[in-house]
C-alpha cells in the first residue's frame, strides 16, 4: 500500500530514492576505489623510476670517472712518447720536424 506523505511523494517513491542513493553511494565507492587503484600504480611507477634515476647517476659518475682516469693516462702516454722521440733524436735541433709539420 502507496501512503502518501505531506511531501505528496509515496512510500514507493522513498524506496527509489534510497535505491539511487544507495546506487550513488556504490558508484563513489567504486570510483573511489579506482582513484586509489591508479594512485598506487602511480606511486610505485615513481619509485621504479627513481631508482633507476639514482642508478643511472651512479653509473653516469662512474663513466665520467673512468673517461677523466683514461684521459690522464693517454696524456701522460702521449707525454712519454714525445719524450721517447724526442730522446732518440737526441734532443738537438737539426734533429727535430719543422713546425709547419
């Protein structure tokens, strides 16, 4: 039995609203749900990323520190062979390249 209320709206109409209340309140809970969802996947992308931020630094670094080593050392190897040549010419002018060479 419909009882009509001072609202002028039934018993019937009061249990369709609490359905689409209650279907509201599922949807927000559902979406709710999904923001969380994609706030974690999002959250464990950044820490994915930057760890490998922090381990392409590392690597980033250690190349550098290699490339400044061996650039030392290829300085210091063409150092010895200029003095080499130059010992073996024995160091007198005659002996010596021009400069336009």
């Amino acid at each position: 039995m419909n009882k009509a209320h001072p609202s002028g709206h039934s018993d019937h109409d009061h249990e369709l609203a609490g359905d689409s209340s209650a279907m509201a309140g599922h949807a927000t809970a559902t979406r709710l749900q999904q923001l969380e969802s994609a706030l974690e996947d999002l959250q464990s992308r950044f820490l994915f990323q930057e760890d490998t931020l922090l381990q392409l630094d590392d690597a980033l670094v250690t190349q550098q520190n290699t490339i400044d080593r061996l650039e030392k050392l290829l300085a210091d190897f063409a150092d010895k062979v200029d003095q080499q040549l130059h010992d073996r010419q024995g160091g007198s002018p005659e002996h010596e390249k021009p400069p336009h060479y």
